[in-house]
C-alpha cells in the first residue's frame, strides 16, 4: 500500500513539473509571428504641395512699331521661364509670364501696370524705355520691382524699383562708346576734333541717348556737337539728313532703315553709331539689304553677340534651336531680341536666391527687390553687380562692328571695357 501510493505521488509529481515547465517555457519568449506587419497600412498617404506660382508681367508692344523686336524678346523670356520650369530648377516653384500690349504708346504704361498687377503680377518685365520712367512712382508706392530691358537714365536716378539686369544706363553707354572710339577707331580724325550728331524719335530712350552724347561732345575737345533732331514718329528725313550729312559720327533712328537710306541716297558720309536699342531691329536691315550702308557702324553691348562663342550664346542658341525649329535664322537676324534669354536667366537666378532667404510661401516682390540690391552674377567674364546706388548690373561693356561683307556684327575690341560713368574730364 504504502509502495503503491509512493508511486503515486511521484506520478502526481512528473505531472505537476511538466506543468510548471510548459508554462515557463511559454512565459519565457513570445513565438515569432510569421509574417512582420504592415506597418503603412494604416498611414494617410502624405499630400504634394502646390507648387507657388510666381507671376512676370510682361508690359511689352505686341502691335505697336517695335513689335517685331519685342516680340523675340518675349519669346526668349517665355522660353527661359518654360526651360526653368521643365527642367525644375526651382523645386516647389513654377513662374508663369502674362503679357499687357502697350503698342508702344507712353499713355498705356500706367493702365498697362495696373491690369498686370490685378492679374496677380509679382514683378514686373518691362522693354519700352519709356514704361520704367512712367511708373517709377507707382512702383515704389506699391513696392513693385521692375526690371527693365530699355535702360534709360532717368528711371534709374535716384535710385528707386526699377532695375536694369544685364545691361548699363544710356548715359554710361555712350559715355564708355565715344571714349572708345576716341582711344581705338582707325578713322577718328586726326587734325580737328570731330563732329557728331543723331536723329531719334522723341521718346525715352532717344532723348537719353541723343543727350549723353551732346553732354560728352561739349565736354571732350576732341569732338563738336553739330545736332540732335528728336522728331516724332516719321519716315522721311530731309530736315535732318541735310543737317547731319557731313559728320562723321551718326546715331540714327530706331528702326533705323529710313533714316540710314535717305542719309546715305544723300551723300551722307558719316560711320552710324548707336546701342542695342539700334541692334534689335536688324531685321530691317537684313529685309531692306542695307549692309554696305551701315558697314562699319559701332555698337556698344552689354552681352556677347551672336558671333561669339562663349558659354551663355552657346545656352541661347540651345535654347532657340529646341524651342523653334525652322526660325533661328530669322530669329538670329532680327538682332539682340532673343539674347534677352540670359537678363532673363538672370531675373530667375535673383527669385531663386531670394526665395532660399525668405522661402517659397514668403516670396514677395518686396524680397525681390531687397534681394536685388545686393545681386551680383558673372556672365561669359562680364561682372555684373546691383547696390543701394547702383540699378543696372553690368560692371562692364564690349563693343562690336558691323561687317557688310559677313553680314553681321563682329567684336570689335577683346576683352570688357570698364565703364565710364562720367563725361570727359581733363585729367
């Protein structure tokens, strides 16, 4: 009995020990599941911000008499701002260019201004000289900034919203041109001062032009101020081509085909100088085959031509030859409206800068404009640079010539040219 309830016990106890061991053993260390959850499953899908849009408002003559050349210069600005776009080279950033025809008539700057800006316009694009001059005051109440392809001199001065970005005031333009031509062209006289003069349409960058070069004329010895005729909108030029015929230094119209034709059926000698206002309707020379007429003529820029090869013409004519197939040599010869792609590059290059500072969201045209009076950039080796006193960006300039037998503009000295801010002062 006794054994047999030992025997017992210990079965009792064997059980009682498998027991205790089972759960310890399940206590120990949950299993493994057999599959890792899914731990997105649950997760709301996280949304794509809107990109900002920011807004160029192009104030710009679609009909008027300088439609031709500003319409290739909107051309190149929608193209660059297509390129920035496509290629995303601002991230969470996509511009947008609305146009306001102004047909070149100083009364549409202001109403021009203001429908751009209740079109939702953060900055301004402007190419008719008079525009910048017009809405100065507007700008800077409602601080505006402005950019401005026609530099004229008093849009600039004082210092306000209107900027200038790859180009110098008209003034600095024929300062730095005619001292040039005093120092280097193989034709200056050598035995009397030489006589200089213009004829230009009244508007503002005429009367810019025409009045910086009276101003060095009278202040340099070297040459004499014969006339400045700032007629209006006209096609025949006797009055003035009489007058002009036996200088030796000619600023002609903008366009310039009438005036050069009848200057030169007259027996006009002198050698045609002038800027990009001039250069951006070469098409009309090309159209009117005025090659042999205008052979020789100086132009003072502030980018490279399209005879240069450097690294910002080579990105300008990847740009014309992808966006229009067929028309690059029309386009080419119509003059310096396409080059309009690199102040433009720049324009961008300034939002994108500003809006690392302040931030997509925040990006204002007073940002803009903050950002812009410490801009500074490098173009094909020109400096350019903006401050609280200074409104257009070039540092520097070049000088091409027209060449009748190449049929185009060649550089006409190496390397950039400072600037001269001021006339002619003895030293």
């Amino acid at each position: 009995m006794r054994e047999a309830s030992r025997k017992k016990e210990l079965v009792s106890l064997v059980v009682l020990l498998s027991i205790l061991l089972m759960l310890a053993c399940v206590g120990s260390e949950s299993p493994a599941p057999l599959t890792e959850p899914d731990n997105h499953l649950n997760e709301s899908p996280v949304p794509t911000p809107e990109p900002v849009i920011i807004t160029i408002g192009n104030h710009t003559d679609c009909t008027g008499v300088a439609s031709n050349a500003m319409a290739v210069i909107t051309k190149a600005l929608k193209d660059t701002v297509e390129y920035y776009n496509e290629q995303n080279l601002m991230p969470g950033i996509t511009f947008k260019v609305i146009d306001y025809d102004n047909q070149y008539d100083p009364s549409k700057d202001i109403s021009g201004y203001k429908w751009l800006k209740e079109k939702g316009a953060d900055v301004i694009f402007g190419t008719v000289a008079s525009t910048g001059v017009t809405l100065k005051p507007f700008l800077e109440n409602d601080k505006m900034a402005m950019i401005m392809m026609s530099p004229n001199t008093e849009a600039f001065d004082p210092p306000g919203w209107v900027f200038a970005l790859g180009n110098a005031r008209y003034d600095e333009q024929i300062y730095t041109l005619l001292q040039w031509i005093v120092e280097n062209d193989p034709d200056f006289p050598k035995d009397r001062p030489a006589r200089i003069g213009g004829a230009m349409f009244d508007e503002a960058a005429g009367q810019a032009i025409l009045e910086a070069a009276e101003k060095y004329a009278n202040a340099n010895p070297k040459y004499e101020w014969v006339k400045g005729f700032l007629p209006q909108i006209k096609f025949t030029w006797d009055i003035e081509v009489e007058a002009l015929k036996n200088c030796d230094y000619v600023f002609p119209s903008v366009p310039p085909q009438s005036f050069v034709k009848d200057y030169r059926e007259a027996g006009g000698k002198g050698k045609f100088i002038g800027t990009d206002a001039h250069v951006a309707f070469m098409g009309q020379i090309y159209d009117a085959d005025l090659w042999d007429e205008m052979d020789g003529m100086y132009s003072i820029r502030a980018f490279r031509w399209w005879t240069d090869d450097t690294e910002y013409m080579r990105f300008t004519r990847q740009l014309l030859n992808e966006n229009h197939p067929g028309e690059e040599e029309e386009i080419i010869h119509n003059g310096v409206g396409y080059i309009t792609v690199q102040p433009a590059v720049m324009l961008l290059e300034a939002i994108k800068e500003t809006v690392e500072e302040v931030g997509a969201k925040d990006f204002t045209s007073e940002a803009l404009y903050n950002h812009l009076l410490s801009f500074s950039m490098e173009f094909d080796g020109c400096q350019h640079s903006l401050s609280e006193s200074k409104r257009t960006s070039n540092d520097y300039l070049n000088i091409h010539q027209l060449d009748a037998k190449r049929k185009g503009f060649f550089l006409a000295h190496e390397g950039w040219l400072p600037i001269v801010a001021e006339p002619w002062e003895p030293e």
